[in-house]
C-alpha cells in the first residue's frame, strides 16, 4: 500500500509547529526558587561542647522566622539580628546539658525550610556558683544598698564573669571587684527612692578560670525605700536623722572616746548594715581581767561597720550630747536607739564627721568612701578596655 503523504500546506505548518512547541513547553513551566539554607553552630550531634560558645543560627537566601531552643526543658533566650538572618543566644550555655534547637527561614515567593538539631555542652572539671547576694530578694533598703555578689571558688577571668552580670534598675552604676571572690555594684549617686532593681548573674556556663565554669544563674529583685540619711558630729554630739530631706529625730550622742586608734570612731559615709536587740559586745585582744575588758549584751543595736561601731541605746545620758566616753560605737538614748533601730534599713546612710580617724572604703560597706573614679578602677570591664590598643586607620 503507498504510504499516504501530506499535502505542502500541511507539512509547512507541522514544521512550524515543531520548532515552536519546545518555546511554548518552556514558557509554560513553574521555576520554583531555592530554599533557604539554615545552619546551625554547634552543629547537631555535637558532644563536649564548651559552655562559653554561643547558640549561633543563620539563614542563607531568606530571613529566620522562629528559632526554639531549649537547656533540657528551659527555653534558651535570644534574639535576632536586624535582617533576621541570624539569632544568637542572649548568654552561654549550661553546662553539663542537652540543647535541643528547631529553626524555621523563609525564602523568596514564601519557599521556607526547616531544620532540627541537638548538642550537649561537656561536664567541666570544676565549677563555680554564686554563693551569696546581699541585698536578699524582695528586701527593701535603704538609697546608698551596695549589691555584693560572693562566689564559691576564685574568679580569674573577672571580665567574663563582669559581662554577665546584669543590673536592671533607673540608675548609673558599676561593679567594683573586692577580691578573687566577691564583687560590689553600687549606683553612682544614691538610689533613687522607690526604685525596683533586679540583679541577674547569668553565670551558667562563663569560663571563670582554666578548667572551671559557671553552674547556675542567680537572679534577685530589691526595692529602695524612703531616703533616711543620718548625720553624726562628734564634736558637737548631736546626729540629726533626715528622711526625705526633713529631719525627723534629733538625738544626743556620745562617740568614741579616743584615747587609742581602737576607741576612735571612724569620720566617713558609713552604711547600716545589720541590727540586733540585743547584741553581745566584746573588748577585742583583752582577757577578763585586764584593763579595758568588757562583755556586754547592748539594746537596739545598729551595726555600721566591721569594726565593731554601732549606733546603739545605752543609759549614759550624763554624757551624750556633752563628752564622748565609748568605745568608737555612737551611743543614744534607749528610747531614741529604739526609734533608729525599728526604722532603719540595711544601706541607711550614716555620715560620721569631727574625728581623726576615717573610715577606710573597705570597711564593712565604705564603698561610698571611693569617689566615682576611684570606684571605676575596680572594674575589669573597665581595665580591660584600657588594655585593648585604640584602633588606628
């Protein structure tokens, strides 16, 4: 049979269809863009990971939509860059811990991508903790409270540890180290009153020195009470208690009588620290039976400093407010010693003038002693960025 053939209209138009349905066919499909890509460091499957790295997650080709993390069943704080294309964890890592991290971008024309990850951070050789925080949480005090943070073991890296202190309050302040252990914030003028402060030490996982990390946060929240500032001459011996700016005590005093360096009572801002009614006073160095030798439970007593002064009750009423017979504490009269030790609070401020002998800074809670310089020098923060080389161009 003779195959049968197209006539030429027909197979003009089949050519013409054949080079063009390949350009037709082309037009007509969906490019469909790329996902973004999501990492995140330390990657999954990650074991020992050193606790002062930081939970990085990026997106490539599109923008971080949400990122979830979590220290066992604790979510991990963090937040985003500008473009959204990287989120970092707010503070180290806990130690000894598994994180679990789901991270979600989304790309041109609504493409996202989703990834999943788990690491564990390594159990450290040794591992510090904060031992104590003066003021306690919820304690009011008084407009000059210093807060003092005590560690369990030495602090040789004190900038890392610095940087990971948070004080959240209406004031400019700064921490000032006193030691290995123990480092003292304080405002740069008095508290205002009424303000709430909250004193968070995210020391989890910061490397404190070689081999040794942070085991734990501490967090605490005061509040700054009515302004009380007390006023103490010797020399006329009078003490004026102010609150708010009006006086609202006048008392008679007898100070310190002065006779050696250890009856002298120390000329300075001094702060209340602790009371007791009563409290047992000892003659420090002397036995019984040696001259000077005392042992004595005293009424209303008002600690302001560690060695041993105190504004306290006692009866000798012959003497306050004419000649000073103690030994360095400030007596009052019993009635009025008891007005001052119901109304005050820990951080009170009690300035002391008219003797020889001052109040060093680090006795007891003297910080207010150290101008605001002074005070500055005491933090690593502030030595470190004296150390870092200015940038040049």
């Amino acid at each position: 049979m003779k195959p049968r053939t197209l006539p030429p209209a027909a197979r003009a138009l089949l050519a013409v269809l054949l080079v063009a349905c390949p350009a037709l066919a082309a037009g007509c499909a969906v490019r469909v863009p790329p996902a973004p890509r999501i990492t995140i460091s330390p990657a999954d499957g990650t074991v020992a990971v050193p606790p002062d790295a930081a939970l990085v997650v990026r997106a490539e080709g599109g923008r971080l939509t949400s990122v979830l993390a979590f220290a066992g069943r604790d979510p991990v704080p963090g937040a985003f860059d500008p473009g959204h294309t990287v989120w970092r964890s707010s503070w180290t890592l806990r130690p000894g811990t598994q994180y679990v991290v789901n991270a979600v971008a989304t790309g041109p024309e609504s493409v996202t991508a989703q990834v999943a990850g788990r690491f564990r951070t390594l159990t450290p050789r040794h591992e510090v903790a904060v031992a104590s925080v003066v003021p306690s949480d919820g304690e009011t005090v008084g407009i000059g409270m210093p807060v003092i943070v005590t560690f369990t073991r030495p602090v040789e890296d004190r900038a890392a540890v610095e940087r990971a202190l948070e004080v959240r309050s209406p004031a400019e302040g700064a921490w000032h180290w006193t030691g290995s252990t123990q480092v003292v914030y304080r405002p740069r003028t008095w508290w205002p009153t009424g303000a709430d402060v909250r004193v968070t030490a995210h020391l989890a996982g910061v490397r404190a020195a070689p081999g040794t990390y942070g085991s734990a946060d501490r967090s605490v929240a005061f509040t700054v009470g009515r302004a009380m500032i007390s006023t103490v001459d010797t020399r006329t011996h009078q003490m004026v208690v102010r609150e708010d700016g009006k006086p609202v005590q006048r008392m008679q005093i007898s100070a310190g009588r002065a006779t050696t360096r250890e009856y002298t009572t120390t000329s300075g801002i001094h702060l209340t620290m602790d009371k007791g009614n009563p409290v047992r006073m000892v003659s420090p160095g002397r036995r019984k039976g040696e001259p000077g030798y005392y042992d004595k439970l005293i009424d209303y007593a008002v600690r302001i400093s560690n060695s041993g002064e105190y504004v306290h009750a006692l009866d000798n009423v012959w003497a306050q407010g004419r000649v000073n017979v103690s030994h360095g504490c400030v007596n009052v009269r019993p009635d009025q010693a008891r007005w001052f030790y119901e109304h005050a609070l820990r951080g009170d401020p009690v300035v002391v003038t008219g003797t020889t002998r001052e109040l060093e800074w680090n006795n007891g809670w003297g910080y207010w002693q150290l101008s605001w310089p002074r005070w500055l020098a005491g933090s690593a923060l502030r030595l470190e960025d004296a150390e870092t080389p200015a940038a040049t161009s």
